[in-house]
C-alpha cells in the first residue's frame, strides 16, 4: 500500500493545507476538466438532435453558450453565499429542507459515479476513433484498467492526482482552439452565406413543420445537449480544498471555466455547421470534424492524432472531478447522518479514503452493467445534474426573496437564478420525458433506491 498509495502525512504540520489545496489554475484543471470535458461529446449529442436542421445550429450554438454563462453567473452567487462549500448538497439543505438536501445529495453522488464512468467511456470511444476498427475488442478492458489507475491515484492525494495532468488539459484547450478558429478563418467568406441560408431554413422549416415543430426541434436539440453544461457545479462543491481567499479563487475558476466551456462548446456547433459533419460508425462528431478541418495539412494526421488522445485524456482528467468532489458530498451527508460516519474520516493521506473506494467501486459496477455506451450513460448522467442543479436554482430563488427587504441586490440575484431554474427545470422535464424509455426510468430507480436507504 505505501508503494502505490504513499506515506502518511501529517495532520499537524504547519504547511499540510498549502501542499494540499489548489490555486485557480490548478482548481480549473481538477474541477473545471468535468465541464469542458463535455464538449467531447455534448455539442455532438445536440447538434446530431437537428435531424438534417442543420442551419439551425446558428441558434443552437448562441442558446449553448448563453446557458453556460447564465448556470455559471447563478453558481458563483452560491459560492458567495456559502464559501464553506457544500454546492449543490448543502443549499438544498439550508435553503429548502433537509429532505430536499437529502436527494439533492443523493442525485449528486450518482452524479460523480456517472461523472466517472461517462468520462472514461468517453475518452475510450475518442481514442478508438483513431485507432483501426478491429482493436475496438480492447475498449472494455481498457476502460477497467484505466478506473483501476484512477482509483490509485486518488488515493495518494488531491495534487497527485491533479499536477501530472496539467499537460494534458493544455494540450486539449490549444488544439480544440486551433481547430475552431481554423474551420471559422477558412469560411470567414461563407459567414453572409450561412446567415442568410439559416433564415431561409428556418423559414422552410416552419413551412414543414410550423413554429411550434422549430421550436420543439430546437429546444429538443438543446435539452439533448445538456451534457454540455455538466460539472459547472464542482467548483461550488469543492471550495473546501481551494487556496484562501476560497471564494475569490472559487469565482476565478468559476469564469475560467465558463469562458472555455463557451467558446469549445459553441465553437464546436458552429465548426459542425461550416462542414456539414455527419455521422460516422465507430468514430465520434468530433473525430469526423477533426479529420476535415486537418485534411491537408503538413503533419496533419498528426494533428488529428494529438487532438483524439487529448480527448480521451482530457476525460480521464475529467473522471477526477468525480473523484475529487463525489466523497466530499458523501463525507458532507455522513456529517448530517445521511450516511454512515466513516464516509467523513480521512485517511492517512488526508483524503476520504472510504469515498473514493465507494465511487470507484459503483463506477466500475455501472460500467460493466452498461458495457461502455455513452449515449446510454448520458441519459442517466443529464436527469440527476439538472435534478441537482434545479433544486439548488430554486434554493437560490427562495433565499432572494426572503431576503428582499434588506438586500439592495436581491432584484438582480432573483433575475440570475431564476432564469437559471427556468433553464435547468426546462431541461430536467425534457430529459426525462423524452428519455424515459431509453434509460431515464433506470436512474430514476438508482437515484431514489440512495434516497431510500439515506433516510433508512
């Protein structure tokens, strides 16, 4: 154990938290990875959704990266309401009831098990795009020996687990960068064009269909795509393990990662748009637009190739939110006695030892239940992040008002969280109406079987 795991650290010593905590930039790799991750696969899953719309993804594209400033503006007000931390757990349990911090609590623990799984799954399907076809046999088995890894990792501690994989972030945002921008310049002439084709489509389309088959097109597109908007909420539940001043760090890491996540996010759409991406068998959206954008270029299947293992490692990184902040809701509810006490005692590494081994644990459960299909595992991944997120909009919208005759700013705050609820809600209800039969009814079951055994 002390040669994979390490040492024990001491508790007293005067400069434990400085070796443990993050700064900002390192909070925006170690949380922030969980958000811009899903751009691997949220912008596909959305703008596959259009059904041949495809000049709609103009709209698409501009309603993405509008809700992720929208979720983070009303995330950064929690992180200044409760700069403890405790996200999404401890404001449905302050603001609404206990009862509702409870499921919140619950729905975020399946969260960061889906967290992981979705993850690893993903960067599995992003590197096998690359690779021949005849070696997708090793996919499972790889993604079980990459969990194992994982688990082992974060077992030896918060900054182990996040400085080796600073690279790797880096490496994703520079080329995903370098493709955008080269599939806008290279139709920078077509820009009058396709404004002017996404009007002419969006008439035609309410021609065949009528405003209100656009708009459910439309909105059903950008609910498919709420994948998009998964792990915004981290930072909130971490602030516990960032560097003083935590809220000012917190609300620093908060913008990093909205800016990304926007501009990959919707850049991503409207990247797909300029060259008419379909599908293709055994490789992601992203893969087909990677291989047009770089088609030609000295060194361009290199590109092609950095790009890929930059997703799947940038998954992998991602997989560490789940790690990170999963055991930290489990230590939070054990505090309040919805779980078993040693979910909070830390370990002599100085993390939450008994957490870890239980996420990694239901990962690798899940995992093998779903064999790897992310388009499955999103389904259960989406309802219990906007279930999270919903309660947490709400929670927010109910203190504003409570507080309105002596908080000047209650107006503002109300309008950011309330459009936040309108948003999260509208997604959540989406999500699993239409996606109850494929999966929806399964993490419905999951989520309320924890809720059942917190309150037994």
């Amino acid at each position: 154990k002390r040669f994979f795991v390490g040492g024990a650290r001491s508790a007293t010593a005067p400069d434990v938290f400085h070796k443990i905590s993050l700064v900002a930039f390192l909070a925006w790799i170690g949380l922030g990875a969980d958000g811009i991750s899903s751009a691997c696969y949220g912008p596909g899953e959305a703008f596959a959704a259009l059904h041949g719309h495809y000049f709609l993804a103009i709209i698409l594209a501009a309603m993405t990266a509008l809700t992720v400033f929208v979720i983070s503006a009303s995330y950064m007000q929690i992180i200044e309401l409760f700069p403890s931390g405790g996200g999404g757990y401890l404001v449905a349990s302050k603001l609404l009831s206990p009862t509702a911090g409870a499921v919140s609590g619950c729905a975020l623990v399946v969260d960061y098990v889906l967290t992981i799984i979705v993850s690893v799954a993903g960067g599995a399907d992003a590197l096998f795009s690359f690779l021949p076809a005849d070696w997708q046999t090793h996919k499972f088995q790889t993604e079980i020996v990459v969990l194992f890894v994982l688990i082992v990792l974060n077992l030896r501690g918060v900054k182990e687990s996040v400085i080796p994989i600073v690279p790797v972030f880096l490496l994703f945002l520079a080329t995903h960068v370098i493709a955008i921008a080269a599939a806008c310049f290279t139709h920078l002439g077509d820009i009058p064009a396709i404004v002017h084709e996404t009007g002419v489509d969006l008439h035609n389309s309410i021609g065949q269909l009528g405003f209100f088959g656009v708009a459910a097109l439309i909105l059903h597109a950008y609910s498919l795509g709420g994948s998009s908007y998964t792990g915004i909420e981290a930072v909130s539940n971490g602030l516990p393990i960032l560097r003083e001043p935590r809220v000012e760090t917190g609300k620093r890491t908060m913008m990093y990662m909205a800016v990304s996540l926007a501009v990959i996010a919707g850049g991503l759409i409207v990247s797909f748009l300029f060259f008419r991406v379909i599908p293709q068998e055994h490789k992601t959206l992203n893969a087909v637009l990677f291989e047009q954008v770089a088609q030609g270029w000295p060194g361009g299947r290199w590109f092609i190739l950095a790009t890929l293992a930059s997703e799947a490692l940038i998954l992998l990184v991602a997989a560490q939110t789940g790690f990170l902040d999963g055991p930290r809701v489990l230590a939070n509810m054990a505090l309040d006695g919805w779980m078993p006490t040693r979910f909070s005692l830390l370990s002599e590494r100085l993390v939450t030892e008994n957490g870890i081994l239980l996420m990694g644990g239901a990962s690798l459960v899940l995992l093998w239940i779903s064999r790897g299909s992310v388009a499955f595992l999103l389904v259960l991944y989406s309802i219990n992040v906007f279930l999270t997120f919903s309660l947490s909009q709400l929670g927010m919208v109910k203190h504003w008002w409570e507080v309105r005759a002596t908080d000047k700013r209650w107006k503002h705050s109300l309008l950011i969280n309330g459009i936040g609820l309108t948003l999260t809600g509208f997604i959540l209800v989406t999500v699993i109406v239409l996606k109850f039969h494929e999966g929806g009814w399964l993490t419905l079951v999951i989520t309320g079987s924890l809720v059942a055994l917190a309150f037994a």
